[in-house]
C-alpha cells in the first residue's frame, strides 16, 4: 500500500447504476437552463391559443359594439367603441403573450416579467387616456363601454383557452 490517498468512489444508487441522491433532495436535471419542459411547451401554446381566441373575440364583439355605438352616437362612437377595445385588447393581450414567453421559466422571473409588463402596460393606459381625453373625435361614454365588454370578452376567451388546455402537472422530461 502507497502513502499517497486515493479519492474516494462516489456512493451508488440502489442499482449501482449511478451516485446515490439524499433522500428528499431534488433530482438534478439533465436539461439545459433554457430548456422548456413538456409542461412550459403546453402552458405556451394554451397562452398563444388563448390570445388568438381573445383577439377573434374582441374583433367580432367589437363591431358590433361600434355599430350599436355608431347608430346610437354616430362616428363618435363608432371611434369610441374601437378605441375601447384596442386598449382592452392590448391591456390584457400583453399580459398572456409575456407569459408564454417566459412560461417553463423560473418562477421569479416570470414573476417579475409579468409585474414588469403589467406596471408599464398601466402607465402605457394612463398616458393615452391622458391624452385622448381633451380630444373630440370620439365619445367617452362608447370608449368605457368598448373597455368594459372587450376586458369581459378577453377575460371569457383567455379564461375558456386555458381551463380547457392539457397543462401536465409533472414534468416528466426533467428526468
């Protein structure tokens, strides 16, 4: 026997197919970092089909809110309800896009995404009801409305593309 240590062999599972992992500890994943698994890939394409629906939506919902408008008020509203429904649309359309971007990710930086999104997209409303409120060419009352029935319809689209999606629970690529 030599005076020089010899490195000690790594503990096998029970198989002896590989090093022992503690038990409760996390299984280190063979994935790269900006790997998505099976649940991220599903999750995306839920939030992409979710836009889509929210954007069909809100394109018929909104003409025929322009039209009642237009019949009502006139041109006035006609521009009020499609402003209405562009500003709900993009308001809540952004929202679902970031997610699906970062779905599969970190949480606290999907997290932050979101937040991040959500706080620019609400000084983005401010300042065009900011701006769009001296001017004459629409009317307010058919711009509330056109918010109001698009935020319901993206919400209803948005809510009836995820609850029907297949978003597995485990990731079993991580494996």
């Amino acid at each position: 026997m030599s005076d020089q240590p010899t490195e000690p062999t790594p503990p096998t599972g029970p198989t002896g197919a590989g090093p022992a992992v503690p038990y409760g500890a996390p299984e280190a994943s063979t994935a790269a970092p900006h790997e998505v698994g099976e649940g991220g890939l599903a999750l995306r394409a839920a939030l992409r089909r979710a836009v889509r629906l929210a954007a069909l939506v809100c394109l018929v919902a909104g003409v025929v809110t322009a039209v009642v408008a237009g019949l009502l008020v006139g041109l006035p509203g006609v521009w009020g309800a499609l402003l209405g429904f562009a500003i709900a649309l993009a308001f809540l359309a952004t929202t679902a896009l970031v997610g699906a971007r970062t779905a599969g990710g970190d949480p606290v930086v999907v997290a932050g995404w979101v937040l991040g999104s959500w706080l620019v997209k609400v000084v983005v409303v401010g300042v065009a009801l900011f701006v769009l409120h001296d001017m004459t060419f629409y009317d307010p009352v058919s711009l509330f409305v056109g918010i109001v029935v698009g935020m319901l319809c993206t919400l209803y689209a948005e809510f009836r593309a995820l609850t029907s999606a297949r978003i597995p629970y485990v990731d079993t690529s991580a494996r």
